[in-house]
C-alpha cells in the first residue's frame, strides 16, 4: 500500500511541476519587482536561457485554455486523493509525513497560481490619464492570457471598435478564429482575423456590454494618429523584456465626440491584444 501511495505522490508532484515553476517565478517577480527582471538581463545569455527555460515552457503549456483546465484537473484530482488517502490511514502522523507537505505545496501552486500570475494589457496610463479595458477577463481567463503574451500565442479574438454612439459608449465587434494565410505563390503570410461578431456597445461609466441595436452608419467615427492621440497617454515601462505600443489587427484609434477619449487596440508583441479607452485629462 505505501508503494502505491508513493507513485500516486510521484504523479501528483509531476502533474503540478508547471504550477510550482511559474509560482515560484511569479513570487519572486513580485518581491522583487522591476529590479528582479533588470537582474535577469544582466546575466550571460546561456545562464539567462536555463533559469528562465522551465518557466517559459510552462508558460506556453498554459496559453490554452484547455491544456490549463486539464492539468489542473488531473494535479487537483491526483493530490487531494493521495492527500486524503495519507490521512486516513497514517491520521495525526500524516503532520510528520514528508509526503503531506509535498502534496499540500503541490495543491496550493495549482489553486494559487492564478492569483499569482493576473493579466495585464500591453500597455499602461500615463500619471494623470485613464484607461479601461473594454473585456477585463475573469481569473482564469486572465492567467491564460498572462501566458499566452509570454510565450507570444495570439489571443483567440481581435476587436474591432466601429465607432461612438455618443461620448460615453463605444460600438465594437470581435472577430474571432484568426489564422496566418500563406501565400507559397510569394512566399508571404498575412493574419486573417476569422470571423465578425455582432456589434456591441461598451458604457465606459459603468463597464456593462450591450447588443448595439442602432444603425452602425450613423456612428461618430473620427480617427487620429496614435503618436498624438494615443502614446502622449501611456507610460514607458521598465520590465523585462521593454514592452513598447503594438496596435491590434484593427489599429486605427478612434476620438469620441467630446475629444476626451480614445479607443485604440493594443497587443502584446505577438501576443493577445485589447480593446482600451484612453481617459484625456
């Protein structure tokens, strides 16, 4: 019985590893911040390569949704038995038990690791601006998309933004099964963004998302350089490594009839972009 108890807890730690990786990875990025990954940078590229290997591994084995949700299923389902298991038949020694503290370390890299890892758009607000991110994803989704702007995997969708319905809503549409189309005639590939959703509108005072019902022509549709209307708003950022402004596939930012906002799409490199409302001071 302790045999099978022993490969049950190999299975477990192995299923979690991923999750100990990049939760270990995700602490010391936030204890030490800006100077952690200006540390990295400095080291030789061949060291450099193998600390950050097992994370970035990791990281493109979470930038799917489905690979995410099954091995935190299989590490859940496998720790908690084993867990159990271990306390039922050893009972108050189970406390004394390497095993018990492998296990319950293990279960918690898997619960924590969202909490440890959010996601964040590709770019921030300037001191004294505003920006709203028009789809916030939830927990999961957003740690999914942590990683799928590490290991630079498109997002499953881009936006569309179609234009104002007045000051305060914005009008987009998401596209969504994007695939590269290559040409072998050129060679050359281009991105195609899928499929259009229908048209939604986005409150920017209160964040809710609505069908848009109205007539798509009859919206406010002014556009404007990013470099005046969409990088004076954004703050240069230190981490590792330097993030820059990428617009999405639809790129063009569009002022709202006040001239106070700005919706732009923003991306992360190759990774997954956003659609954000720039506040004007």
């Amino acid at each position: 019985m302790k045999r099978n108890h022993l490969t049950l807890t190999a299975l477990t730690l192995l299923a979690s590893l991923p999750f100990c990786v990049l939760s270990a990875a995700g602490l010391l990025g936030r204890v030490g911040g800006d100077r952690f990954f200006r540390y990295l940078s400095d080291l030789p590229l061949i060291l450099l390569v193998i600390l950050t290997a097992p994370s970035e591994l990791a990281v493109l084995l979470f930038s799917r949704m489905e690979r995410y949700r099954a091995l935190s299923l299989v590490a859940l389902g496998l720790g908690l038995v084993a867990l159990i298991w271990l306390i039922t038949v050893e009972r108050r020694a189970a406390l004394r038990r390497t095993r018990f503290w492998a296990l319950l370390l293990a279960l918690t890299a898997v619960v924590a690791l969202p909490f440890l890892i959010p996601y964040e758009p590709a770019v921030r607000a300037a001191p004294g601006w505003t920006i709203r991110m028009v789809e916030p994803p939830g927990l999961l989704d957003g740690f999914v998309r942590a990683c799928q702007a590490g290991a630079e995997v498109r997002g499953e969708c881009q936006y569309e933004p179609l234009g104002w319905a007045d000051e305060g809503t914005l009008v987009y549409r998401k596209w969504c099964g994007g695939r590269f189309v290559v040409d072998l005639a050129k060679p050359d590939s281009r991105w195609d963004p899928g499929v259009p959703g229908p048209p939604l509108a986005y409150s920017v005072a209160t964040g809710r998302i609505t069908p848009f019902e109205g007539d798509p022509d009859s919206l406010y549709r002014q556009t404007c350089s990013p470099d005046r209307c969409v990088t004076p708003g954004l703050t240069v950022q230190a981490d590792f490594p330097p993030p820059g402004y990428f617009s999405g596939h639809f790129g063009a930012p569009l002022l709202s009839p006040d001239g106070r906002r700005v919706a732009f799409t923003a991306r992360h490199v190759y990774g997954p972009e956003d659609l954000l409302v720039l506040g004007r001071p």
